[in-house]
C-alpha cells in the first residue's frame, strides 16, 4: 500500500523542509497566508520572529500538516488543539493515539449517521419526484384528451 493512502498526508511534502517564511509554508501546504496567521492567532502555531519576519520550525511544519488533517476529517478547531496539546505533552504515542482512535471512531459513527438521513432524505425525494411525474403526466394526457 501507497505510504501516502495511509499517512493520510494533507501536502506531498515527505519530510518538514527544515525553518522556513510564512510563504514557504503557505505553497508547501497550498493554504493561503491569511489560514495560516489564522492558526497562529488561535495559539496552534508560534513560529519565532526576526524582525517583522515570521520563521516556522519543522514543529510547526509538522503542527500545520495535524491541523489541515483534522480539519479535512471533520474535526473541530478545538478537537484538534485537544490532539495537538497531547501530542505536546505525551511522553510516548500511546496516549495520542488512544485519543485519536476514539475520536476517529466517534467521527465515523457520525458520519455513519449522517449518511443514513441522507440515504433516508434521497429515497423521499425520488419517492416525491416519481408521484410528481405521474401527477405530471396524467395532467398532460388529460389536456390532450380534452383538445381532442
């Protein structure tokens, strides 16, 4: 199996190409400068300053590529910080990922669900178009039969 399909990347980048600029990061990722301040606003990522100039760490590389995962899974910006301050304070990967597996576990069986009412909304809505197209059709062979 393709590394990829099961390191459910978020960008092709294999490995944190090391400190770089906010537009490093932004074409790395393909996210635009302005989700990534927005991330930094939220605490999720501190990169160091010199200057007026902002340089991400490979932490923050690897933070940014945890972020855009959750988010693309459906995680709230909340359930990831959760996952993030775990993975900070996790002295092994156990812990981290008994977490992530409960909450992919929940986020599946939301979706699970999800899919369900929908399944149930579409057979409404074919159940309706079909007594609608009858409805539709006897109209129409009434008018024929009443200009005939």
């Amino acid at each position: 199996m393709d590394k990829d399909a099961t390191d459910f990347s978020i960008a092709p980048m294999s490995d944190p190409i090391g400190n770089c600029s906010i537009g490093d990061l932004a074409r790395e990722f393909d996210v635009t400068l302005r989700t990534i301040r927005f991330y930094e606003d939220e605490g999720l990522l501190s990169p160091r300053r010199e200057g007026s100039r902002r340089i991400y760490s490979k932490r923050d590389q690897v933070r940014l590529k945890l972020i855009l995962r959750g988010k693309r899974l459906g995680f709230s910006l909340a359930d990831v910080r959760e996952m993030l301050e775990l993975y900070d304070s996790a002295p092994d990967e156990r812990q981290q990922l008994e977490k992530f597996v409960a909450s992919l576990s929940a986020r599946r069986a939301q979706l699970e669900r999800q899919r369900a009412e929908i399944d149930e909304a579409l057979g409404e809505i074919r159940a309706f178009e079909r007594q609608s197209r009858k409805l539709l059709s006897a109209a129409r062979g009434g008018k024929r039969r009443a200009a005939a």
